[in-house]
C-alpha cells in the first residue's frame, strides 16, 4: 500500500509543480498589466510625457505625502517605483514576489527607511528606462550624451509607433550585495528596478541566458518556468521565452533591425 501511495505522489508531483508555476504565472501577468497601465495613465495625466525611468532632484512620496528622499537614501527617490506607487494606490506589495516579498514586508513594520530604500532598487518587475522615460545612468538627459548620439530616448507616448510590441516592463532579478553588507537580502533577488535591452552601444547580453547571473540577460528573470512576464506599451502582458525579447526592435522606438545598437549622430 505503501509504495502504491508513492507512485501516485510521485506522479502527481509533476501535474502539483505545473499547476503551481501557471499560478504564479498567471499572477505575475495580471500584476503587469496593473502596472503597464499605472504607467500609461501617468503618461497621459501628464500631458503625453513618459514616467522618467531614472534621474536624480524629481519628487517623490510615501502613502501619506511624505518625502522618499527625507526618509532614506535619497537615491531612492531616482528610481521610478515611488513615482509611479500613487497610480497603484500605492499597494506596492503586489510588486513583488517569493522570500523577497515576506522580508520586505517584515521591514515595512521594523525599519521603514531601509523598507523604503529596498523598495526602490527590487521590484519583480524592472522598467525599460534606458529607452522609454530616459536614464542618466545611461544618457538620459545628459547634454553631452545627446549631442554626440541625438534623442536616443522616447520621453512622450506619441514617439512609441508600435505600442503592442514595445518592452515597458519585465520580470526582473538583480544582485545584492555580498553577505556581512548590512543588507536583508544577499545573493541572486528576484526583483530589480530596471531591465536593459541586448543592445546599447555595444552588445550587453551574452550568448545564452544564465539563470545565476542576474547581468547577463539584462537583468530579466526567466522564473515563470523558465519564461519572462512582459508588460508592453498598449497595455496587454505575456509571458515570453527569454530569447525572444533579444531583438532591439521590442527595446527602443528608433531601432529598425534586430541587432541595431546605438550610434554617433551622422556616423
């Protein structure tokens, strides 16, 4: 009876593991497309203009209109996840899944600067800043940047002409610190604040996705068995292979070939 029992387990565990990851998958598509359409509506609450992905000295605020900035480190404040929480009613908790999720809200109760801090840099879902909103970690608004490679960016709806196939969104990982950092969170995370496309001015992503290096892929997370969620600028989300997303064409408005990079104006 015994081993009759644990051949049916062991049949059903593969069926029990199936349902599980099209569960979590299913939330993780819903969550983007509440947050592909956060970011649409403050496109259009703000006369057309993109949510700025990355760029330091702009306001942002906690669910009861306090400064990010005067409660953490002000870099928090940079990033886009505070600026866009008021158009999700600030209930940022859906942004985030597995163990990331309970020690984040763990420190929304012990240590709210750190709590808001985390928040900023690892959200399961990371923006494709670089192209849409802009980055000044990668050119946005940077005057001598623009002069040598032109508007690279969109910053406004109407500069995305093919909205159902643009990346706005992605599940995404990032690096944490190394143990002994003082942070809450050591190793591989699944979450961070922003994805980058396979191209820039040079290529970025390596040749084959790896699952233990958050980098290599631009930051996404293949984690919904072994598929990427990816919300996109008309609105909908799916669930795509990760070798799917490596063509420039569903990463930057300007780009009109798969493997297009960035380049000096009149070069």
């Amino acid at each position: 009876m015994i081993a009759i029992l644990a051949g049916i387990l062991a049949a059903l565990l593969p069926i029990i593991s199936r349902a599980r990851v099209a569960s979590e998958r299913a939330r993780e598509i819903a969550a983007a497309r509440t947050l592909t359409g956060a970011w649409s509506q403050y496109a259009m609450d703000s006369n057309g203009t993109l949510l700025p992905g990355y760029k330091s000295g702009l306001p942002a605020y906690d669910a009861n209109r306090n400064p990010i900035a005067q409660q953490t480190i002000g870099v928090a404040a940079s990033r886009w996840v505070w600026r866009l929480a008021p158009y999700i009613g600030h209930d940022v908790r859906g942004l985030f899944v597995g163990d990331h999720e309970r020690v984040l809200r763990e420190l929304e109760t012990t240590d709210i600067s750190n709590y808001l801090y985390q928040t900023s840099v690892f959200p399961s879902f990371g923006l494709n800043s670089v192209w849409l909103g802009g980055d000044e970690n990668f050119g946005g608004y940077n005057s001598a940047f623009l002069a040598t490679f032109g508007k690279f960016y969109a910053t406004r709806l109407s500069e995305i002409n093919q909205p159902a196939t643009m990346v706005v969104f992605g599940s995404a990982r990032g690096q944490e610190s190394a143990p002994g950092s003082g942070s809450p969170i050591e190793g591989v995370a699944e979450g961070y604040f922003r994805i980058r496309s396979p191209w820039f001015d040079v290529r970025t992503w390596a040749s084959a996705y790896d699952a233990g290096d958050p980098a290599s892929w631009g930051n996404l997370s293949a984690r919904n068995g072994g598929e990427i969620v990816t919300g996109f600028a008309d609105g909908h989300a799916e669930s795509r292979a990760p070798e799917s997303l490596d063509d420039m064409r569903l990463w930057a408005p300007g780009a009109d070939a798969k493997e297009w990079k960035l380049t000096p104006v009149g070069g």
